[in-house]
C-alpha cells in the first residue's frame, strides 16, 4: 500500500490513513494515536493505554506526609488516585496536580481523578513556560530589592505554578511523553531549585534587607548568567555552556569577597547557591545537545 505526502504549512506533511484500518480499530476525528520511528519506518500504534490507578491507604503514620504522597503519585502517571482510612476532604490541597479533582467520597475513601490535564503536547510549552517563570521572578526581586520588597505573594504564586509545571512536566516523562527522559528529569530538577533558592531569598529579603548596592549587582549578574543557561538549552549553542563555566570562578569568588564584609550574609549565601545551581545545571543541557547533535 503506497500514500503520497501531503505538504502541510512550512513544513509539515501528512499521509491518509487506510478507511477500513481507520473504522477496524474505532477511531474518529480528534483520536489520538501513538507513531514511532523504527530504522526503516514509523509504526502507527492506535493501543489505547490504560489508565493507572492506585489504592493508597491512609494511616496515624502516614497522614502527615499525605502532600507528598500525593506528588509522588501523580507525578508517577497515575490517572486515578484512592485514598482510604483515615482521611476526609479539608486535608487534601490539590493545587500542584495539574487537571485533578475529587471525583468521589465515601465513608473514609476519596478518589481523586485526572479531569482536565493540559494535553500530552503541552511538555515543551510548560517547559518554556517554567524557565519564564525563573526570569520574571529574577526581575520582581531585583526591582523589589531597589524600590521595596512588596511582592512576596506574586513570588509566592509564581513558586507555586513552577511546581505544578515541572510535576506534570515529570509526569509526562513517567509517561514516557518525553524525549531524552533522563536528562530532562533533571534539567527541570534543577529548574525548581533555582525557583525555589529565589523564593527563599525574597522571604528573608522581605523582612531583613537593607540596600545594598553590591546585591544588586550580584543579582543583575545573576540574571545575565541564567540568560546564558536559557540560550544553551533553547538555541541549541555550546558556546553559552563554555561562557558559563569560563565564568563559574569570577562569580564565586566575587560571593566569597562579599561575604567577608559581614553583611547581608544570608541572602549573599542564597545568591552564591543560585550561581553554583545554575552552572550545575548545564550538565543534563550539555548531554541533551551532545545526544541531540551526534544522533542525527
């Protein structure tokens, strides 16, 4: 069976798919279907996958940790997520589980289900969107830190969509949605701990900073190196990888003269951490654009 490519857009083609293939498996407009690329071809694959459930039973010792349990098992690509034992609705905080909702309740069980996540090709929007996240929070701090530190609560909110995109964007790879799953699971490791050091800078500013000069300076450098972290990853360029650890030292050592002058330690000790954080981070970068450039 042979189809012609049809040109769509810039660059885009498609192919018709065979009427009766198409009414065998039951598919209709708007279906999804799963292609993969063998060495001599793609395989089409309309398997639909079965949802992932999970019965997670509540207790005295675990209750406490119910956050974390339920990160931990959205992020894992469960669909449906039920809570028995000790548990009632006022203790379930849905806010970082992207498109869940509590669908059910019953005497000591909860089910909690995916009802509206942001489709499977969202990854590399909510990725984008995460490292925005981390440049419109470094501009916050930095004008706040001149002009008044009034702001906590945006910074707050935008720590708290980071998380939610960074956990669905490793649900996504749990799902195995994503390319290079390894490597990206730690990019966006990195990419929350850079939101959250900036987060824990601005709380302690908020109630203990004083102007001082050589912060700002420190935090406009700081700005200008994560630009170079972003531009790695997002044009695909070495050279900012070798910019940023050409520059690892100066910015170091120029923590370490501050810090000996006694004040502002704390949020001096939170920039220094952000500059290591970011230079570290270009280790899973650097791999993907290895991989990327060799594999073609």
């Amino acid at each position: 069976m042979k189809r012609k490519l049809i040109k769509q857009g810039m660059s885009g083609f498609t192919i018709y798919l065979p009427k009766k293939w198409i009414d065998r498996k039951g598919l209709k407009a708007g279906d999804e279907i799963s292609i993969e690329e063998s060495q001599t071809g793609l395989i089409i694959d309309a398997t639909l996958k079965e949802k992932k459930q999970i019965t997670i039973e509540i207790t005295e010792e675990n209750k406490h940790d119910l956050k974390n349990i339920l990160t931990h098992a959205y992020r894992a690509g469960f669909d449906t997520i039920i809570l028995k034992g000790l548990i009632t609705e006022n203790q379930i905080k849905l806010p970082l589980l992207l498109g869940f909702e509590i669908t059910e309740k019953e005497n000591q069980k909860i089910t909690l289900e995916s009802i509206s996540e942001p489709e499977e090709n969202k990854y590399d929007v909510l990725l984008k969107r995460t490292f925005f996240i981390i440049k419109e929070t470094q501009k916050i701090t930095i004008n706040d830190l001149q002009t008044g530190l009034k702001n906590f609560k945006q910074i707050e909110e935008l720590t708290l969509q980071s998380d939610r995109y960074v956990l669905f964007c490793r649900r996504s790879i749990q799902k195995e949605l994503a390319k290079q799953q390894m490597l990206n699971w730690e990019l966006l490791t990195f990419l929350m701990h850079i939101q959250h050091a900036y987060f824990y800078l601005y709380q302690y500013a908020e109630k203990n900073y004083k102007k001082n000069p050589e912060i700002i300076q420190l935090l406009k450098d700081l700005e200008i190196y994560f630009d170079l972290f972003y531009n790695a990853f997002y044009t695909k360029k070495m050279a900012y990888i070798h910019k940023i650890n050409s520059q690892k030292n100066s910015y170091q050592e120029a923590c370490r003269k501050a810090l000996t002058k006694g004040k502002d330690a704390i949020i001096i000790s939170h920039i220094r951490e952000l500059f290591r954080l970011i230079q570290i981070g270009t280790s899973p970068v650097l791999a993907i654009l290895l991989s990327e450039t060799y594999s073609m």
